[in-house]
C-alpha cells in the first residue's frame, strides 16, 4: 500500500467517525424532541450522516484499508455530556438545536482539517467526495443555526 493510500485512508477514516458521530448526535436529538418538525429533520440529518459515513467507507475499501465503522471517544463523551446537562436544563427545541449546531461546528472543523491534509499531501483521489460531503455538512450548519436562532427569537 503507497503512503497517499495510507494517508488517504487515514482522513477518510477520521470523517467517518465524525459522520458516525452525527449520526448518533442528531439520532438522539430525534429521539429527544417532541416538535414533529424538528424530529423529521433530526431522523432525516441522521440518515444523511450514514449515507456519508457509507461513502466514506466504501472509498476506504476501494483504496484497500478497513474503514472506521464506530463513533470517536470525543463524540461519546459530548453526548454523555449532553446526557448531564440536560437532566438539569431540560431538552427543549433550543437546547436541542444549541447541541446540533456545536455537533456541526465540530464537523466543519474536521472536514476543513481534513481538506488542509488532501492539499497538502495531494491526495487528489478522495479530494471531490470529502469537498462535496464538506459543502453538505456545511449547508447542515446553516439550517440548523437558523432553526436555533428562530427558537431563541421565540
């Protein structure tokens, strides 16, 4: 296996954590809402962060490494902590919309970091699925701090 593949392998396995994470933050923040809105949205970001989480591995195996198939530790323990918090704050639309914007704050952060590596390293091969899947997590971000911003302004 060449260095690129290794290197390639290592970013794609890194965003497939990051959109297991997803999956598992706004799955939760489905389970926790009663606003049938905000659940559908929630059920559908969930389903669209396994769906790049599924991109993401398949790319991993046609470059010949073993993808990522669980959360990160940091994405764990952000939720416990969102577990903590909201026995005392309650899991109202805002705080709910407050945790799923910081989850897609953390993503862009990751895509962005991950971006930086394909440039640097030149790893042409996975730059056109991680810049696309980038502009989605980014379009993510966005809706969810408008809904934020509307329940705040409520």
């Amino acid at each position: 296996m060449t260095d690129i593949n290794k290197e390639s392998i290592s970013v794609l396995n890194d965003l497939i954590e990051t959109s297991k994470d997803g999956q598992e933050g706004f799955k939760t923040c489905a389970e926790d809402i009663k606003h049938p809105e905000l659940k559908a949205l929630f059920v559908k970001r969930a389903a669209d962060c396994a769906t790049a989480a599924a991109e993401l591995q398949a790319a991993v195996r046609s470059l010949g490494g073993d993808p990522e198939t669980s959360t990160s530790v940091t994405g764990d323990l952000h939720r416990r902590w969102v577990d903590v918090k909201s026995m005392f704050t309650g899991k109202g639309e805002e705080a709910m919309l407050n945790e799923a914007e910081r989850g897609e704050d953390h993503a862009l952060k990751v895509y962005r970091q991950a971006i930086e590596k394909i440039n640097k390293h030149n790893l042409v091969g996975i730059r056109d699925l991680v810049e696309r899947q980038y502009h989605g997590v980014q379009r993510n971000h966005d809706q969810v701090k408008a809904l934020r911003n509307q329940a705040k302004a409520s």
